[in-house]
C-alpha cells in the first residue's frame, strides 16, 4: 500500500500521506529499538526491522509515478506543498543509525 502508486489513485495528497506514515513507521522503530535494547552497543542497522524500513522507504521512492517525479511543481499558480513534502519525507525518514546522537 505504501510503496505502490497506482496512477488512477495518485496524486500529490496520497503521496504526502504515505510518506507520513512512513515517517511515523520509523519514529516507532527509533523508539522501541532504545526500549529494547537499552544502553547496549547494538547496531539499529543490522535489525531487521531496520532493514524493512529502509527497503520500504526505497520503494516508495522509486514507485513515485513519472508525473510526480519532479519535486518543485507549481499547481494553479501556487508551489505544490504536498508533493515536495512527499519528495522530502523519505530523506527525513531515514532510521535513525546512531540512537544516542538522536536522543
């Protein structure tokens, strides 16, 4: 569903959303991983649940429909807000790597 962009379903607004939630995806993971893994040298990158996020928020990326590919668009005469937040969402999104630079 997230990584998927049909082109009769996909505009703009859609592709903000899903990069919403992706992004909300990767704040749980940042927080569980501190809870489980407290104070420990564990590597967040070598989780799997690290690596399912990173191939999803890929994904979503390369699944961007041609017409959405360029993030700077002026729709009616105004900037389209969501689709450069879409664009945006998945650089903001990367797991975080290095929990204790990010508390």
């Amino acid at each position: 569903m997230l990584t998927t962009h049909p082109a009769e379903t996909t505009d703009s607004f859609v592709l903000y959303i899903k990069g919403i939630v992706l992004l909300s995806k990767v704040k749980t993971f940042n927080l569980r991983f501190k809870v489980k893994y407290p104070g420990t040298e564990v590597d967040a990158r070598d989780t799997p649940a690290f690596s399912e996020l990173q191939s999803a928020l890929q994904a979503f990326q390369r699944g961007i429909p041609d017409e959405f590919r360029k993030p700077v668009q002026v729709t009616n005469g105004a900037l389209d807000t969501h689709l450069y937040m879409a664009h945006l969402a998945p650089y903001t999104c990367v797991p975080c790597p290095c929990l204790r630079a990010c508390s």
